[in-house]
C-alpha cells in the first residue's frame, strides 16, 4: 500500500491529506485504494496525445471492473487489487465507478465537466467505505462544492458551503475525512495551512 499511498498523495495532496485523519488503517487503505484507481483515470489524457487514445484506456478500465467486482482483478496491477480488496471489504456500488470513468471520457474529449460523476459520486463511494452505505445524501452538496472549487468556480462554492455543513450534521464522525478537502478552496495554498484547516474542519465536522 505504500505506492498507492504515494501515487495518491503525488496526484491528489487535497485527499491524501484528508485520508490522514482516517483512524482504522484498513479502512485509511481501502480510501487510498479508492482515490490511487481516480488518479490513474485522471492522469490518462496527460498520457496519451489524442482523445481517442483515451477513451481506449478508459473502456480497458471499465472491462476491469467486471473482474473487480467479480473478486478476480487482474494480477500483478496494485491499483485493481487494492480496490477489489476494498469493494469486497467496503461492499462498494459500482454504479458510481461506471459513472467515473463516463465521465474521465466526456473530459478527455472536451466536454463540460459531469460534477456529479467526477466529484460527488466519488465521495459518496469514499463516505461509504469509512462508515456503511447510507451516507449518500449528507456528502452531495460537500461533492458538489468540491467539484466547483476544483473547476474554479469560487463564488459558486461559497455560496454552497450553508447547504454543505447542515447536510453534513448527519454524517458519521468516522465518514467526516471523506468530506474534509471541501474545506480546502485554495488549491494553491501551502501544505501547513492545509493541514491546519483539514484539522480544524475535522474537530468541527463542517467544511
């Protein structure tokens, strides 16, 4: 897991460092399996010089999640492993994985970015693996705000984050690092501060 944890912290610090206030390590390491399988889908059009490229490696990543969910990933790949491993722990939905990976197309072939699919299923999913199902509705507006803010979309966010924090009330305290980088709206700003306002957002539960 320490290449994962390190491909993880090296494509997405935001969540990398949300994850650290993850107590249990075998959930911390399904959440990491989870965010290293959205870094590999992000980091394919940086690969490739043309969207068709792309989109050939995203439906390779979409056959693997018939083996995936099957329990038999495919060996040898730690990133198919590890969330095989977390989908079978965590009892993962794939629905939000298809969706992800629709949506990494839509991207490498221009098109308006799917919010929902790029940001708010994935923290559902991550919500999931920290504390059970059920934790769908309380991180929506906390995806959405992340996903405004990742699109420089600053106003917009702000403006989200009322909506964000009372939906969050009922979100378990062991699924809280799942939400927490929707505290961070700089994403240029120094680790240290990250850090004190990840920390912050966790004591209080509200991003």
């Amino acid at each position: 897991m320490s290449d994962l944890d390190a491909q993880v912290r090296a494509a997405d610090p935001d969540r990398w460092l949300a994850s650290r206030f993850v107590g249990d390590p075998q959930a911390r390491a399904d959440l990491i399996a989870l965010h290293a399988f959205e870094a590999e889908l992000m980091a394919i059009p940086t690969r490739v010089s043309q969207p068709l490229l792309a989109e050939m490696r995203y439906v390779w990543w979409r056959d693997q999640m018939d083996r995936v969910f099957a329990g038999t990933p495919r060996k040898g790949h730690p990133v198919l492993e590890a969330l095989a491993g977390a989908v079978s722990r965590r009892g993962v939905r794939r629905e939000p994985l298809d969706a992800l990976i629709d949506a990494h197309v839509d991207r490498a072939h221009g098109r308006p970015h799917d919010l929902e699919a790029l940001f708010v299923g994935p923290m559902q999913a991550a919500a999931g693996i920290l504390a059970g199902p059920g934790q769908e509705a309380a991180v929506a507006a906390a995806g959405r705000l992340r996903g405004l803010t990742q699109t420089g979309r600053f106003d917009e966010a702000k403006a989200l984050r009322p909506e964000a924090n009372a939906a969050l009330r009922s979100l378990p305290v062991a699924a809280f690092p799942a939400a927490a980088s929707a505290a961070l709206m700089r994403p240029d700003e120094a680790e240290p501060l990250k850090r004190l306002r990840l920390t912050w957002a966790v004591l209080r539960g509200r991003i």
